[in-house]
C-alpha cells in the first residue's frame, strides 16, 4: 500500500498494511522499542503473533479475537518478555527455532527448523534459519500470491546491516553469509522487510551495501 511506512511510535497507533490476502499490523512495544506483528489471514480469520515481545495488554487488544500461533523470531529475553502472558489468554501454541527453545521461558509447542513451512489455515509462512545472533534465529518468509514476498527477519536483518554478534568474528560470519545465501541470493530487490526493532525496508535498499558489511564485518 502506499500509504503504508512502518513507522510506529510507543504508544502511537499500529500500522497496518492491507495486503490481497493477508493484513500486518506492527505496533513497538517495551523499553527497547521492540516490534511485533500480527497477521490475520482475511479469508480463515486466523491471526498469528511474531514476537510477544512486550505490553502483554496492548498485544492481546491487537489480537482481541484470538491467536491461532505465537511465533519467537529467536531466544533474547526482549523479545518474549510478554509470551507467558499471551499464551495464557489466549492458549496460541508456541513456535521457535529450535536450537533457541531451550533459551525461552515459556515451553515451545513447534520447534522451528530452516526450510519448514508453517501453515495455519489459508497463511503459511516459511522458516529460514540464520545462525550467528543467536543459535536458532529464525526469519519468516511469507510470499503474497498477488504481489512481493514479505520477510519477518527478527534481529538477523536491519536497515544498515545484519543483526549484532557481540564483536564474535566467526558469528559474523556465519550470520552474513546466512543472511546472503538464504535472503538476498534468493529473494527479489522488492522484498518487503519487517525487523525486530525500529524502520522496515527492502532488499533493494540494503544489496548495494553486502560488500560494505562485508569488509566491515558487522
């Protein structure tokens, strides 16, 4: 949609972007200015959370009609920090990348490896694994029938660069060359970003810096 940005403010109303099939509303929740992100298949009616981040009220008012999945992009305490609350409402089962379920609090139902396609009702959503900010983070490739792939990237993928690994070289790595041969060398320039904290952005805007990352090194 046009008028749609994916500038969200604490406090400040969600953005919602009205896609053929599929509506995604992002709110910024917590201290750290986390994002999460309901999608509501339109033809089933069923909603799926990424990342219960924070603000358990505000994200249960966003999904007010109920949770059919709760999705954790990767096992940092602030992106679940509102998880055991949102289960609890709702009774959504749990998702995460696997090698990252043992580091979040709340049991994981599904544990999520690289290639899996999670499908609730009419929405299905492919995990794509990337080791290096945690061990088990986990984007979420959703491809819109009517239009460009949309990608979920937790903290693995940001304006300006991948996700932090904490100065470990070999983590660096091991996210960079994930994020390339899993995201870019895959998916087209329109790819649609949603991360896990502040602006979205595309493929397109970010490919002309890999080499920068690269040479850099985070």
């Amino acid at each position: 949609m046009p008028d749609y940005t994916g500038d969200v403010t604490q406090g400040g109303p969600p953005a919602v972007r009205d896609l053929p099939e599929l509506t995604i509303t992002k709110v910024t929740v917590g201290p750290m200015d986390n994002n999460a992100y309901l999608l509501r298949d339109k033809a089933s009616g069923t909603r799926v959370l990424i990342d219960a981040a924070n603000e358990p009220a505000t994200l249960l008012a966003l999904a007010a009609e109920g949770l059919q999945a709760v999705i954790t992009t990767h096992r940092h305490g602030d992106h679940w920090q509102a998880l055991s609350e949102v289960v609890a409402a709702t009774g959504a089962p749990t998702y995460a990348g696997r090698a990252d379920a043992e580091g979040i609090p709340v049991p994981t139902t599904v544990p999520v490896d690289d290639g899996d396609v999670l499908r609730f009702a009419g929405l299905e959503l492919t995990a794509i694994h990337l080791v290096g900010h945690t061990p088990g983070s986990i984007a979420l490739l959703y491809r819109d029938p009517a239009g460009t792939p949309h990608l979920f990237t937790g903290d693995c993928l940001f304006p300006g660069g991948v996700g932090g690994t904490f100065g470990d070289s070999a983590a660096f790595d091991s996210l960079y060359e994930g994020v390339k041969t899993k995201i870019f060398d895959r998916l087209p320039d329109e790819t649609w970003v949603y991360p896990g904290h502040g602006k979205d952005t595309t493929l397109g805007a970010e490919r002309p810096q890999l080499a920068e990352w690269r040479t850099r090194g985070w």
